[in-house]
C-alpha cells in the first residue's frame, strides 16, 4: 500500500476539508501515526483502514476493497 494509500488518505483530507490531526481523533489514532500512514513509512492495520472509509462516506473509490487484505 504505502504512498498510494497516503496519497488517497491526502485526498480524502483535502476533499473533506480537514487536517489529519481531526481524522486521527475521529478514527482512534494518534496524529503521529496518521503522519506516518500519509508518509508511506508504516503500513496501518485494517482496521485502521475500515475507519478511514467510514470517515469517507464508504466510497470504495479511496480505499478499495482490496487494500484491506
């Protein structure tokens, strides 16, 4: 996954109009480790990634199916 997945969760930010500190809060994480997924420097568990397209409205076009396996 690494930067494609950082670049759509930039996306996301950018489309929603928020910082990556208030996604953080919203999904449970720390701004530190949002940071890092939006690097590429660390891979974030499904989990993570389901909350991520939940905040997006379920749109499979940012986070695909297939980026959770």
């Amino acid at each position: 996954m690494g930067k494609a997945l950082g670049e759509r969760i930039s996306e996301m930010l950018r489309k929603q109009g928020i910082q990556q500190k208030e996604l953080a809060e919203r999904i449970g994480i720390t701004e530190a480790a949002m940071s890092r997924y939006i690097a590429g420097t660390r891979e974030p568990k499904p989990d993570a990634i389901a909350n991520m397209a939940i905040e997006a409205g379920g749109k499979n076009g940012i986070f695909p199916v297939d980026d959770l396996a």
